[in-house]
C-alpha cells in the first residue's frame, strides 16, 4: 500500500476515535465542561496533560529545530521539562486545594480584585491565542503534505475536528480524547526512532543509540563524532558546541521553564483530579510521559541531521529519492543549483549552499529519509496530528472558559443559569476555533517560534502572580496587578518590537542584556516579580479572610479550624 | 489541626521544595549551561558528558525529582495526619452548589 493510502487508514481511525469518546463523554454540566467533573485519575490526568503539553512544537518542530542548533537546542528540552518541576513543587498542589475552575479564579479570589480577575483573562486569552495558531499551523502543514490538500483547507479540517469535540465534550471529552491522542503520539514519534535507532547503531533504544557506534553501513565510529566531522567538514557550526551567548541561553531556558509553569491551559489540567495528593501524582505521571518524548527527541535529532547530510550532500538531483521532490512542492525544501553542475552543494557557507530545508519538516521527513516502511510514514502524519489536536483542543477551552467563566458569570452577568453559561462556554469556543483558524492561515514564523512567544508571556504575567500569591501571604491586590501589568507590557513590547516593528534590529548587538526576543520572558519575570514587592510594601496588607485562604490552600486536607 | 502543627507542616514542606530546587537550578542551569563546557571534557561512551547533561541527563534528574517530592509529600502529610484523599473535593463542591 502506498504511504497516500495508509495515511487516509491511519488518520480516518484515529479521528473516528477521538469523535467516539467525544460522544461517549458529554458534558453535562458547567463542573463537567470546565473540570471534567473533578473526578480525573491521576494516570489519565498525567496522560492527558502529557498530550495537552506536547504539541506541533514538541512532536513537529523541535526535534527538527534542535537538528539545526545542535547544543543550543537544549533550551526548548530542558526548559519544557524543568518547568514540571516548578509546577509539581511550586503551584499544583496549592491549586488543586484551592479547587476552583481557572487560573483568573485563582488570581481574582486571591487578591480579592475584579481588576486582577480582568488582567487574568486578558493574559490567559492572549497567551492561548498565540499558542493555538502555532497549533493550526502545524496541523495545517501535516494536512498539506500528506494529504495533498492545500495549506487552507489542511487548517480547515483541523478546526473542524477539534471543534466538534471540544465544544460537544468541555474538558471532559477533552481530557479522555487526550488520553487516546497520548498513546497515539508517543506511538508515533517512537516507532520511527527505534527503527532508525536499531538502523544506524544496532542499538533499539535511541536514547542510549544517541551515545552509540554507527554500524558498518554508515561507516562506524561514533554517532555524535561523525556528525560533528560531517558538520566541520561541510562549514556548520559543531553540532555537540554551542554557538549562542550563555546568557542568551540561560534566559531562554529560563523562560521556557516560568512560562511552563504559567501556561493556563496546563495549569487548568491539576484541577480536573479528585484531591491535592493526586495533583502531586499526576503532576509525576505527566512528567514521566512527556520525558519518554523529550529524552528521544535529541537523538532523533542527531539521526536525522546524520541521516539528511548522508542522503543529499553531493547527490546528483536528478537521483535524489521521492520524498525530496514531494516536500519541494510545499516549497519547504528549495533546491537552487548555483554552480549549474545538477549536483547538490549542501553547506554552511550561504554564498555557495544550494539547498534550503525547513527545520519543520524534519520529524516528519525523517521516515522517509531513512525510508522507513509506509505504514510508519503514515504513523507519524497520525501522531503529528494528535499532538496539535490535543493541545488545540486545551488552548480552547481556556480561552472558552475565561470568557464564560470569568468574565460572564464571575464579573458581568452573575445571574445567568448554568445552562445560558454552558451556552456561552460552547459559543466561545466556536469563535476562538474560526479566530485561531484564520492566524493559522495567516501567521508568521516557524511553529516552535510562534510558541516560544506565548510561553514569555506566561512567564511574566501569571507565573509570579501564582507563585506569591501561595508563598506570600502579605501580597495584595494592589502589588499583583502592578507585577502583572508590568511584566507582561515589557515583555510583549520587547517581542513586538524586535519580530514586528523592526525586525532588522534583531540581532545580539541591540538586545538588552544579550537576550533575545525568545528568552525575554524570563526578565519580564523577574521584573513582575520585583514590582509586585515593592508595591506591596507601601500599600495595605491584604484582608484577613484572604489570609485565611492563603492559610488554607498550603494544607492539603480538610480547613484549617478558625 | 493547630495553627502550631500547621506552621511546622509549612516549614517541612518549604525546606524540602528549596533543596529541590537547589538540585533542580543546579543541575540544569549549573551543569547544563554554565559549566557545560568545562563538563564536555569528560567523555562516557560516545557522549561529552556536559552535552549529555544539557539535552537528556537533565530531564532524568527532573523526573527523579518529582517523584521524591511526591514520596516525601505523601509522608509529610500521613505524620501530620493531613489526607486529603479522605476528603473528596470539598472546595470545588461548594463552588458548583452556590
């Protein structure tokens, strides 16, 4: 069967599962659309926020985009998995006890503000926006190429299936189609890696074949070594050094880690389990699945950069093999044959480098490179699928519940039913799923990038609001609000400002600090943070009864007496 | 429970994060990017070890430490008679019968 057909196979069943658990799994009522009902075990939880997390960024791009960077990649693999910690330690189990619905529940009770309510769900409506037309954007880019449709129409299905589940289920079809998109996409982004893994180094687990000797057929000695003479040679970068600054990608790393932590759409995940102890647990659980992905991403990384310069340095074009010219029509593989000797020169140095390649597509072209059988192409199309499915789906319903939630019912309309608030829960979805479509038709960047965006912005708005708002018993409204404004405008304008205003600034030399617009989130952190004390200091300290809730919440169990 | 029991449950569960966290800064931020270099010069089978720590040694030692951390939590809250999995969600549930 041809790769076409098994893709069609693949994606129409794993579609129809996910449809079928929609409909299995109704919401009911608002408890179930926002939080699932509360009664989420931990094992699926963990599942669910592993699939909610990893998205087209984790499964699609970042393998490709660590490919590219070599050492420097470790930014995206430890910043998106040390932040479990900091969300394990610092804020889940407070969160659970605290047991609301969203995080601008959280931040409107706790400092006692609709202001704060308000400055809540603009962060968490802003950073899900950009996050989820990441999302779009990857699924659309799955659907072009392997099932021929264009890039719009590829964006279109996408919106429609998550639409349908999402609106039908709330959280709570959400979390169990997360669980089945889970087991898909790890599926998919392991089967792939362990064929390779056992082709070049005869070792199946690629974590330990990332570290092994290439067999005879790719000329022995070890993996790292050769792709590191192979870069040397061709005039890139050293791919087991690090090219940019060390405080570039320390704050990076940083940012990655805080926004982790503050993303809304995770956070929203440790409210769904029964009660604080399973917070922690599932807290473990979603750590450990997601670092089955991000523990082989850097190997598949390096097999495929390995396995990409073996395949198309010095071919001769009119031999290359199939999935080339495929990925050329999408125009993410351009081929400009510079000295007109119809052989292909791919090398660091861009005045005589003929060959462009999308890091995107690296994932996805990687079976085919290593011309893996068809069915695990196919495989893979699935699990690319799944992963920004499931964090679309996530994104969404933050976005949803922040509108119905947050500002209907707890701000502008108290008196409406449960009902006419389900309602309005189901039309937010809608319009976010067309506004989202219509970015992901429409945005700029690469999808990892897009992403790393968002994750400033968590960084500087909620996570330090959360985090002194459990630690910090003195905090008020007043020193919240201002760390939050704070943080999030500078942030924003430092990105907005290099990416958009003038993007020919964008350079080491004009950063403040050496940061780039990537890593900014960590210092708009530090100056919400910092703000938020200050402020503090000189106005009055919160009320009693919200002292008492801050007591409260650092006890799991039953209230403290009072 | 006293207030006195619930400030030294507080100061336990504080103690225990911070040196996590110490471990966890440490490890990532200290071996994964500051002395990465000065760690590449020790090898380990095909690997440089400051390049192994930064793009997959780092993410076991987070596992490695949430899970401590729930071990420890799990203790901390049966000595201080604190099991919140007797008592079914009462926040949430008083919440959705406003």
């Amino acid at each position: 069967m041809s790769v076409q057909i098994w893709t069609y196979l693949f994606v129409a069943l794993s579609f129809s599962l996910y449809i079928g658990i929609a409909i299995w799994s109704r919401a009911g009522s608002t408890k179930e659309f926002y939080v699932a009902g509360g009664g989420v075990p931990p094992l699926a939880n963990g599942m669910a926020t592993a699939a909610d997390w990893m998205s087209a960024a984790s499964f699609i791009s970042m393998a490709g985009l660590i490919s590219f960077l070599g050492r420097d990649g470790t930014f995206y693999l430890m910043g998106w998995t040390g932040g479990y910690v900091l969300l394990a330690l610092l804020l889940a189990p407070y969160l659970r006890k605290f047991g609301k619905f969203t995080v601008p529940d959280f931040i409107g009770d706790r400092y006692y503000s609709q202001t704060a309510r308000l400055i809540a769900v603009f962060c968490a409506i802003s950073v899900s926006f950009v996050y989820v037309c990441g999302q779009m954007q990857g699924a659309g880019i799955v659907f072009s190429r392997f099932l021929e449709v264009d890039f719009t129409t590829g964006v279109l299905i996408g919106m429609a299936i998550v639409f349908f589940y999402a609106v039908l289920g709330g959280m709570k079809g959400i979390t169990y189609t997360q669980v089945a998109q889970y087991c898909v996409l790890i599926f998919a982004f392991m089967v792939p890696a362990i064929f390779i893994s056992i082709m070049m180094t005869d070792q199946p687990i690629p974590q330990i074949g990332f570290g092994s000797e290439l067999t005879e057929a790719y000329g022995g000695g070890y993996l790292l070594d050769r792709l590191d003479g192979l870069s040397e040679q061709l005039g890139f970068a050293t791919y087991t050094e690090g090219q940019r600054s060390t405080q570039d990608v320390f704050f990076i790393t940083a940012a990655l880690m805080f926004g982790t932590a503050g993303l809304p759409h995770v956070i929203i995940r440790f409210f769904t389990v029964p009660n604080v102890r399973d917070a922690r647990k599932s807290a473990g659980y979603a750590l450990v699945f997601i670092a089955i992905l991000y523990t082989t991403a850097p190997a598949v990384a390096a097999f495929a950069r390995t396995n990409l310069i073996n395949t198309v340095s010095n071919a001769e074009y009119e031999m290359v093999p199939e999935w080339f010219s495929k990925w050329e029509n999408t125009g993410l593989i351009t081929f400009d044959d510079k000295n007109n000797d119809g052989i292909i020169q791919y090398v660091g140095d861009p005045a005589t480098n003929e060959l462009n390649v999308n890091r995107d597509i690296m994932v996805l072209a990687n079976p085919e490179i290593a011309e893996l059988p068809n069915w695990v192409v196919a495989l893979v199309v699935a699990g690319a699928l799944a992963a920004a499915l499931s964090t679309a789906a996530g994104l969404l319903l933050v976005i949803s519940t922040s509108v119905a939630h947050d500002m209907m019912k707890r701000t502008f309309m108290p008196n409406i039913s449960e009902k006419q608030e389900l309602a309005y829960a189901r039309i937010s979805i809608f319009v976010a799923v067309l506004i989202s479509g219509y970015y992901g038709i429409n945005a700029p960047a690469y999808v990892a990038q897009v992403v790393a965006f968002a994750f400033g912005l968590a960084a500087a708005s909620f996570f330090p609001a959360i985090v002194l708002g459990i630690f910090q018993k003195r905090m008020n409204k007043e020193g919240a609000i201002a760390g939050m404004i704070v943080g999030f405008t500078f942030t924003a304008a430092y990105i907005i400002y290099f990416k958009i205003i003038n993007p020919a600034a964008d350079t080491a030399d004009n950063w403040l600090f050496g940061i780039s617009p990537e890593g900014i989130g960590s210092l708009g952190t530090v100056a919400n943070l910092l703000v938020a004390l200050a402020v503090a200091k000189f106005t009055p300290e919160p009320p009693a009864e919200v002292q008492e809730i801050v007591e409260n919440i650092r006890l799991p169990g039953e209230a403290i007496p009072r | 429970m006293s207030d006195s029991s619930a400030n030294s449950y507080w100061k336990a569960n504080i103690r225990l994060v911070l040196s996590l966290l110490f471990v966890w800064f440490f490890i990532s931020f200290g071996c994964g990017i500051l002395f990465v270099d000065a760690l590449d010069t020790i090898r380990f089978g095909g690997f440089k070890l400051g390049f192994w720590i930064a793009q997959q040694g780092s993410i076991f030692v987070f596992v490695a430490l949430i899970i401590i951390y729930i071990r420890a939590m799990d203790k901390l809250d049966d000595k201080y008679n604190l099991d919140s999995s007797s008592e079914k969600d009462s926040a949430a549930s008083q919440e959705s019968s406003k």
